[in-house]
C-alpha cells in the first residue's frame, strides 16, 4: 500500500531555523584538513576544536560527552562513547566508537604517552557522534545532498 506524502504526519520542530542552518551548512574549507589515509589514499577531516564549536553555538553549551569504554591493543587504541545533546524539553543522543595509532619512541620502542592516544581516540569518537547529526557530514559523505534553506 503506497502512502500519500502529503498523509505523514510531520514530526515536531525542535530546533529552530537558526540550528537547523548551523547543521545543514557546507564545512568552510579553512576548517577542512587532509591526512594520507590507507593506501595511500586522502582523508579529509576537521579538527576537534571546530567540533566543539559548532555543537556549542548550536546546542549552547547544553551537551555532553561521556566514554563508556576503553581499549589499549598492541598498536591501537580505542574508546566508546555517546554524545547527548538537550533540544527544549527532549534529549538526543549518539553512540560511537573511535580510534588512534598508538605513538612510540623510535629510540626505545615504548609508548610516548597512552593518555595522549586516548584523548585522541575520544576526539575521532566524539567527531563521529557529531557527524551523526549532521555536524560536518558533508566531509565524511561527499555525495550528501542537502535542501536548499
């Protein structure tokens, strides 16, 4: 049975115009960073700072982001995490795992500091909870078509 469009309900409005247009804005190229990736192959990304901004200036500092879970492999870390942001009188949250290449001395092949490849796993965690939301997704998703505002 096909439904009419126009027969959907719409779901409430919980963020205003002024959000909506934060989410649904290209990423300035300034804030665009590349990497070599696997093969070769870049990697686009941003840094975490721009993360943290966008989500205050959209969610005005009404967000958290907690790390559930830890693991330090042989040579990789990662953590599991949640991103909770408050809308009005409603939550939303985002779950994700995230990782980092653990860091070693050349000298003497030992870590140069765990705590420093954590704090990185729970940056690219915290991105991909963002990204979920839209925050800096046309980056991650190329092929992303977003409406004309």
């Amino acid at each position: 049975m096909e439904k009419n469009l126009n027969e959907i309900p719409k779901l409430p409005q919980y963020l205003n115009e002024a959000q909506i247009s934060f989410i649904l804005q290209k990423t300035p190229i300034n804030y665009i960073k590349e990497r070599p990736g696997p093969g070769g192959h870049p990697i686009r990304y941003v840094e975490v700072g721009y993360v943290i901004n966008m989500l205050n200036q959209i969610f005005g500092w009404d967000w958290d982001f907690k790390i559930y879970e830890q693991q330090v492999g042989k040579r990789q870390v990662w953590v599991r995490g949640e991103l909770v942001v408050r809308i009005k009188e409603h939550t939303v949250s985002k779950a994700q795992f995230g990782g980092s290449d653990i860091k070693f001395n050349r000298s003497n092949g030992e870590p140069i500091s765990i705590a420093d490849d954590l704090k990185a796993a729970a940056s690219d965690c915290l991105k991909k909870c963002a990204s979920m939301l839209g925050i800096a997704s046309d980056i991650y998703w190329q092929d992303l078509d977003y409406p004309e505002r």
